[in-house]
C-alpha cells in the first residue's frame, strides 16, 4: 500500500477513496494487501475532501469507498470481488475434473499445490478469501527457514503462488466451499456461488477462522477500530497511536513489534502471568527491552463502546474482577482460531471435540478403525476417516501451529495423494 503523499506519480495503482473507520474500506484495504496488488489510500478527512477528490456529496456518502482504476474506471461502494473481476483476479476452473483439489491457500495448501503440480497433478486450489490465510496478515515471520531477516505472510504466500501457478497450479480466489459428496476415488466439492469442483483426491487445508470475543458491538465495529489478526495492512495508518492487541502468540508478538516500529505506544492484553508460555524467546526478549510496549497480564477486554467507530474498551481483571476503561481507537485480536468443519460433520468424518479432522493413527480407537472406514489398508498418516480425503496444516488435530510445520504437512499430504491415485 501507498499513500497519497508518495504516490503521487504512481500512474498504475488503483486509487481507494475512503474514511478512516470505514468496515468497508478496510476490507479493501485488507484484501488488496494481503494479495499484493499496488493501491494508493485516500483518506478524506473532510467533506470538502469527499468532494474535491472522491466526487461524492460528503464523508457519509453511501457512495464511498470510490475506486478509480489506472484506466479511469470508477466503482462507488464496490465488493471485494467486484474489483478482482475488473483486475483480472477472478477466475473460472478450466477442467471438468482435476487429479487434486485443494482448500485453502495458506501456508498448508499453497505447498500442496506446489509439489503437487510440479509432480504432474491437475491441481486446483479454491480460497475464500486472500492468498496466505492467517499467516498472510503477520508482518514477519522471523524462524522461518532461509530467511535469516525475517519474511512478512503476505510475501512469502505471494511467492509460494507464484511458484504454484509457474507449475500449473489454478488458484481461485474469493470462493467458498459449503458441502461436499465424496466416495473412494472422486469427491465432489460445492462451492457457494453453484460451481462444482470434481476430483480424484483432496486435500482440507481451510486453516482456522479467527476466535472472537464475542461481545456486544463486535460486529457492528469489525473493521471500524476492531480488527481480526496481527494488522499488517493497518499498521502504517496507526501511526503514533496508542494500539491495543489482545493475545500472547507468536502473530501477537510480531504484531507488536512492527506497530512499535511505527513510534506509537502498544498494549498487549493477555489472560496469564506473562509471555513465556506462549511466544518464542527471541520474541519476549524483544517486548521486554521495548519501551513501547507493555504487557498487561490477567486482563480480559469485557467491553467495546462506540457508535460509529471503536471509542473504548473496558479491561477487567481475572483474578479480582476489577474493571477500567480505556480510550481505545485500535484493537486488533490475535485469539487463535477455531476450525470451520460443519462440512465434515453432515459426512460422518471424525473429528476431535474441539471440530479439528482427526488423521491417520489418531484414528485408532481400542486399537480399531472407525466403523465406516471402507478399505482393508490402514488410513495413510494425513488422511482422514474418508479414503482420498486428506487434512494438512492447523485444521488437522494435533498440528504443530507453525507455519514451516503447515508447509511440511501440505507437502506430505501430497506424497500421500500420490499412493492413494496409484491404488485406484
């Protein structure tokens, strides 16, 4: 993302004229970031502004956001997909059936589709959202492997698309899977717009959605002061302000850091007595020595105010119960997740108590195999109670919720897709 000041000769980025605390300029914003596609933010602060730059009435106009394309095409008020058909990034599957069908685009799915079209698969990866999952909103993941620097989510998925698409991989973004038909052999998965997805084998890559708080106004100010995931697209427009971040992982941690870099005070809101248990020590070596963050430990945010945007928050404490409130205009939450497997459920697929699909060995009751398990094999390590249908990354139970372990599981699962196709 640029800003108005420093692109003011950038003639092929597309323009997005909109107001601060806006849901629907975020999501934008988000979206365009998180799949690396130049834009330039207008952020009107003023009717006049509204009317001199963005050609609408004022700063409540239905109209905006307004984007204006490096053709001069303008959209008033548009969706996310809307502006990737005008891009070109919304894509139609060009086979009636694909060797491996893939769910998610994070770090799990992407290395899929990377070893599984460099190995001669018809390969088709559906997204419902932006390339890079939850690991494509971290500002920089600093243990990767062969990175010494560090890498930001959103760059490492760009280029793991790039190497999956140089193979023949087909990604298609912005579509959702919500059932499926499988049978040893073929699954079919639906999509929500009616298209339909055949294929011999298939990998659940779907990660997790991101954990709420599930407080009054949550909705209604998602996007607007609350924000889901570590920030990377928002963490320019904080400045100097004081951000509040609730969580005590590894994104959390990050997160942190690069709005730190940014000159503004961060508060970081965790439940437990520090940070040890649940972020690398390189990370809570940092924190500590950083005198723009502090952790505030035993907290729980109980509250949100605000009518149009974020105004405040309300911390209590867990071990006394005493509550405070607090000016707040940025709070990004960095919960961890829950896996979306009511699809799996409706099939009669083992999952564990908390919905993640059970795998391989941790299939074995009393020594046995669920009941429906159809073959005379045993199930393969990542596949699931239904042969053919394999889980990679943080939707499989027991996953290691790291993002090389996510890639070494995708490639995995390949390796599996490909004994499971020779036995057919």
């Amino acid at each position: 993302m640029t800003t108005e000041s420093d692109a003011e000769n950038s003639g092929r980025a597309l323009r997005l004229f909109g107001t601060r605390g806006s849901s629907k300029a975020y999501a934008l914003r988000d979206f365009l970031q998180r799949s690396d596609i130049p834009f330039q933010w207008n952020e009107l602060a003023s009717d006049a502004q509204a009317a001199e730059q963005a050609q609408v009435a004022n700063l409540r106009d239905s109209r905006l956001p307004v984007c204006v394309f490096p053709d001069g095409t303008r959209m008033e008020c548009p969706t996310i997909r809307q502006v990737t058909e005008k891009l070109g990034c919304f894509r139609n599957p060009s086979r009636a059936e694909y060797d491996l069908a893939i769910y998610g685009a994070g770090p799990a799915g992407l290395s899929a589709a990377v070893y599984g079209a460099s190995e001669g698969l018809k390969t088709v990866v559906i997204e419902r959202s932006a390339i890079g999952g939850q690991a494509g909103t971290t500002s920089r993941i600093e243990n990767y492997l062969g990175f010494p620097e560090g890498i930001s989510g959103a760059d490492l998925a760009q280029r793991a698309r790039e190497q999956a698409g140089r193979f023949g991989a087909e990604i298609l973004v912005l579509r959702e899977g919500v059932r499926g038909e499988f049978r040893t052999g073929k699954g079919i998965g639906y999509l929500a717009d009616g298209t339909k997805i055949v294929a011999h084998a298939t990998v659940c890559a779907t990660g997790v959605a991101y954990r709420r708080l599930n407080l009054p106004n949550e909705d209604r100010l998602r996007g607007a002061g609350i924000y889901y995931g570590a920030g990377a697209s928002e963490a320019a427009l904080c400045g100097s302000d004081h951000v509040f971040l609730v969580g005590g992982g590894n994104s959390a941690g990050q997160a942190a850091m690069h709005f730190a870099s940014f000159g503004g005070r961060v508060s970081m809101i965790i439940r437990g007595d520090g940070l040890k248990e649940t972020l690398s020590q390189y990370l809570v070596d940092r924190i500590l020595a950083s005198p723009q963050i502090e952790v505030l430990t035993h907290k729980e945010v109980t509250a949100l105010e605000g009518d149009q945007t974020l105004e405040g928050i309300t911390l209590t404490d867990n071990r006394t119960g005493q509550r405070q409130r607090v000016e707040a205009r940025w709070l990004f939450l960095c919960l961890g997740g829950v896996p979306e497997t009511e699809w799996a459920a409706e099939l009669g697929i083992v999952r564990d108590e908390a919905g993640y699909l059970v795998t391989g060995p941790d299939l074995l009751t009393d020594g046995r195999y669920p009941p429906k398990w159809p073959l005379d094999r045993q199930p393969y390590y990542l596949e699931t109670s239904m042969p053919g249908l394999f889980a990679a990354g943080d939707v499989r139970h027991n996953s290691v919720k790291r993002c090389a372990s996510a890639v070494g599981e995708g490639a995995m699962a390949v390796a599996f897709v490909h004994r499971f196709l020779a036995n057919q």
